[in-house]
C-alpha cells in the first residue's frame, strides 16, 4: 500500500523519485527498529527510488 500511494503522489505531482531525498530520522524511543533489512541508520539520505527498491524488493520495513 505504500508504494502504491508514493507512486500515485509521483505521478500526480510529476515528481522525479530520483532527486528526492529522505533523510533516515532516529525516534528516540527506538533508536533501532526490528524486523529490517535495509540496515537504514539515523541521519542516512536516501532517493525515494532507493526507498522504494529497498522497500519492495529485500522486505526492507525501514524504507517503507
């Protein structure tokens, strides 16, 4: 569902997901999220593209 809504925001928008960067914020209640693999870290700039790839692809929960 994520995606799916990124995706539509993109294309309504006619955003590039290339050149929009996320930057990879810490809660400071949990410093560290389970359940990833996209080993995202507090302070890490990423595109939505990758985001996405990371995402979709490896089951990354952190990019989503």
């Amino acid at each position: 569902m994520t995606a799916s809504v990124i995706m539509k925001m993109i294309e309504k928008h006619g955003l590039n997901p290339d050149k929009i960067e996320v930057r990879i914020l810490q809660l400071s209640t949990t410093p560290f999220l389970g359940g990833t693999s996209a080993e995202l870290l507090p302070k890490d700039k990423l595109s939505v593209t990758e985001l996405m790839y990371g995402m979709m692809l490896p089951s990354g929960n952190d990019a989503a």
